[in-house]
C-alpha cells in the first residue's frame, strides 16, 4: 500500500511539474514590431528571444489586421476619395522558434505578415456621394496594416501573447490576448 502511495505522488509531482514547465517562458528581449515593413500593408516582427520553452516545439503566429481606403469615381470620369475606410483582410504567418533543437531557447528573426484585399466593396460602404446611388466605380486605393498579435503555442497551448499597434490607434483592433 505504501509503495503504491509513493507512485500517485511521484506521478502527481511529474504533472505538476510539466504544467509548470510551460508556465515558466522567460522573456529574454520582447519582439519589436515595424508597421509599414516592406510595405504599408505589412507588420514585421525581430528580435524576439525566448527561454524556458523546453523541447516542445513553439510556433510562434503573427496575425495582422488593417484597414483599405477606396477612390469613387463617378459616370463622368471624376474621381474622389471614398469617406469610409473599410476592414481588409486579416494575414497571418507562421514561424518555428527551433526551441527543441537550442536547449529550450526560441528566436523570433524575422516573421511578416499582411493584410490584403477583401472583395470590393459597395459604394456605400465606401462612402461615396450620391445619397446611396451605385452609380459610382469603386476602386482600392491603400492597404493599411493597423494592429497585429503575436501567439506562440506549444502543442495547443499559448505560452505568449502580445497585440501591437500602430499610433495608438488600430482599426480593427485586435482580438484580446
């Protein structure tokens, strides 16, 4: 009876102590974001740097969110800015941080994602004059990247989280860490 006490402790303390392990990420520098980078549409992540990862490996997920400005042009050829930016498509992408392979150490060097265009929208989404009218031609004008978060999992537990933002601002916002 002793013995098989001493085993349900010893195997409590092995989970114990493997849920601990992913609760013990230590951030060695934080990952600095670059909206704009290679284009307007585009967040850039470096720089991150990681331990206590263990030998699980950690993907780490950027997904951006932004924002797209429309110029209207009417039956006569006359163009003018749409008055409603409307939400882009969100981007995502993904990197392995080689943590199982670096003795539970994880980098992030250089993950992009973007944001793209979403089907064209109405001129009345977009703001155009004419009191509702869809007689207006509706083209993309910018592509904006305005917010973007950074997941890393392990398996299907999130080990890290962080939103950025671009000017304060950031439309959409995005999702809650």
């Amino acid at each position: 009876m002793r013995k098989f006490l001493l085993l349900i402790v010893a195997a409590l303390a092995v989970v114990a102590m493997s849920s601990t392990a992913l609760a013990a990420v230590n951030v060695k520098s934080l990952p600095t974001a670059t909206f704009g980078s290679p284009n307007a549409a585009s967040v850039s992540l470096t720089g991150g740097n990681f331990s206590g990862l263990g030998s699980v490996p950690a993907i780490a997920t950027l997904t951006v969110q932004g924002s797209a400005t429309y110029t209207c042009t009417n039956q006569g050829g006359n163009a003018s800015p749409g008055q409603n930016p409307v939400p882009a498509q969100p981007g995502s992408a993904n990197q392995d941080l080689g943590n199982a392979d670096h003795n539970g150490r994880g980098t992030i060097t250089d993950l992009t994602a973007s944001v793209t265009a979403g089907p064209t929208p109405s001129p009345q989404q977009v703001g155009c004059g004419g009191g509702g009218s869809n007689n207006w031609t509706v083209t993309l004008n910018t592509l904006t990247a305005t917010s973007a978060q950074l997941v890393i999992k392990q398996d299907s537990s999130i080990v890290f989280c962080r939103n950025y933002i671009t000017n304060g601002t950031g439309f959409p916002p995005p999702p809650a860490c």
